[in-house]
C-alpha cells in the first residue's frame, strides 16, 4: 500500500504517473491463486481483458475486465466479473483514480469489484450494502432457535459433509445445481444467476472451491452450498434448499454447521455477504450470526467524461452507473 508521501507525489497537480492500458488477454495478466481471480473463474465469467496499471517503476495492478459495446455507438465500456475480484497486485494498491492516465484504455467507463478485505485497488471507492464474517478467531455465538434447528435436524437424520468439490461425487454436484436451480426460481432470481452447466464445471474444477452437502433422513440432497478461498477469505459463493425440504431449514446445517466447521480448520474469516439492499430481513438475518462485518467495495471510474456526458444525456437520477445503461435498460 502507498504512504502518504507516495500517494500525495501521484495526485500533484498536472503529474500522472500511472498509466492504463487494456490487455486483450482473456484476464490471463491478472490471474492468481485466488478463486475469484483463477483462470476457471474468468473463463467462466467471460472475461475478456486485463487493465493493466503501471507508475514507472516497476509496480502494476491488473484488473480482469468484461469488454462490452455500448450498443448503438462505437464505444465500449468495462466491467468486473462477478463476485470480489478486486485486482492482482504487484506493489500497486489504493490508487487515486485522478492519478492514471485513463485514454490509453479507450473506455468510456470502468464498472470495478473489489475485494470485502485488505487493500483495495483505488482510494475512495463506493462503499455498498454491509456483508458479514463469522471469524473462527473471535467468539461465535449463535442464536439459540438456530442451535436448535440445526440440533433436530441431526437428530431427524440430517446429515451434513464437505469436501473438495473436485473430490465430489457425480450426484453431489448434479444436486447441488438441482437445488440452486430451486432456489433461484423461488426467489425470482435475475437471468443472470441461472449459470450455464459450462459455467458449474468451471467452478467444480477449482482447488480453490468446496461442496457442503446436507442429505435428509431418506438420501436425497437437501441443501447444498459451495465455498471458495479467495483472498485470505472463505466465502460462501453460491448455494441453495430443495423446496421439499425448506420447513426444515437444512441450509442452516450446510452453512452454519459444515462450512463453519470448514472454515475454522482452514483458520479463515467466513463471509456470508450481506442483503439484497440494505437493512432487509436477509441482511438481519445475517447479521444474527456474524461477529464481523465489512462493505462491498466498487469503484466507478470515467475515462472519457466528455463523451460519458454525452452518452449519459444529463445523467440517471436512480444513481445506476454507468447512467447511459440505466437508460438502456
């Protein structure tokens, strides 16, 4: 992370050091260890480019990036793949936006998601809904209805395991996707978070990724969730409940029980997110169970304001950005 010093040497006034250039890679320059910068989770996403941030002397920060025309112009604009991807770093964090020279990167607009912890990849980023952490390393303590939901469900004959989703059963992968397709047709969920099978056997081939099943009494999967390792962090990333079995909240099982478990013998931080928006019974929910917290970070960046405004024809009042896509919408 920059000093003062250093930070205050990138925004003097008329020097930009830094400068970005948009890499067609495919995200490649920007892949590490972490789950959501590993090669199977870009692939997956479609990432199509790596901006790439360098100051001169020798430090860089690579972001993975989605490419995306902005349809009825011969502009295009950018945006993170899905989860907390934030950037590779090589020396280079906390950036002043106002310090990078942006016109090599030919955007109109920059859409970014950072990391929920540790250093982020630009100063004054967006802080969004409040998400959650049980810390393995604090004092957990959950709620007395949920201890005993989860106590009757082993005694009903529950019964929750986790493992390397590479190490997963055939028909434990095949009901987790069963299960989430579930879910996210009773939540009325957006088209975007009904991924392809492609997409599922990407994220089935990472180290980085387990599969928590919970199985009722008779067998059949109950409730399933998957975790993966990114950036000093287990989350829980996608998972859902068989309608049959939601009277029993097997979830709790899966997620409190196994993925807790698992994330205490990993000595990690266990983030469960937050809410669909702010102060909502999902977010309550969550805040029930954690001992920690933190914000989802974004950063809104424009690399051409003059044709942003123009694009924008005044802006969007609901706050959306890009604003020219809210219009679009």
């Amino acid at each position: 992370m920059m000093n003062h010093t250093e930070a205050s040497r990138l925004t003097s006034p008329g020097l930009k050091p830094c400068r970005a250039a948009l890499v067609p890679d495919e995200g490649r320059s920007a892949v590490s260890e972490d789950y959501f910068r590993s090669a199977h989770h870009l692939r997956a996403e479609g990432v199509t480019h790596t901006l790439l941030i360098e100051d001169g002397e020798g430090r860089a920060l690579r972001v993975p990036l989605i490419v995306r025309p902005i349809e009825g112009t011969p502009y295009r604009d950018a945006i993170s793949p899905y989860g907390y991807p934030g950037g590779r770093l090589e020396g280079l964090s906390e950036v002043p936006k106002d310090a990078v020279d942006w016109e090599g990167t030919g955007l109109v607009s920059l859409f970014v998601r950072d990391r929920v912890a540790g250093p982020r990849c630009f100063v004054g980023g967006t802080e969004r809904n409040e998400v959650f952490f049980i810390d393995p390393r604090l004092p957990i303590e959950f709620q007395a209805e949920a201890r005993r939901q989860m106590r009757r469900n082993t005694r009903l004959g529950f019964v929750s395991t986790c493992c390397p989703v590479r190490a997963a059963t055939h028909e434990e992968r095949e009901g987790f996707k069963d299960v989430y397709r579930q879910t996210m047709v009773r939540d009325r969920a957006q088209s975007r978070y009904f991924f392809s099978d492609a997409y599922f056997e990407e994220m089935f081939s990472s180290p980085e990724a387990w599969l928590a099943t919970t199985r009722a009494p008779d067998g059949h999967i109950a409730s399933s969730g998957v975790g993966v390792r990114s950036d000093g962090v287990l989350h829980y990333y996608l998972g859902g409940t068989a309608d049959a079995d939601l009277a029993r909240s097997p979830a709790k099982n899966t997620v409190f029980g196994a993925l807790v478990e698992l994330a205490t013998q990993l000595g990690l931080p266990f983030h469960l997110g937050g809410g669909v928006r702010p102060g909502d019974g999902l977010e309550q929910f969550k805040r029930s169970f954690s001992n920690a917290s933190s914000h989802l970070c974004t950063h809104e960046l424009i690399c051409e304001p003059a044709v942003y405004a123009r694009l924008s024809g005044g802006g969007s009042g609901s706050g959306y950005f890009p604003a020219y896509r809210a219009q679009r919408s």
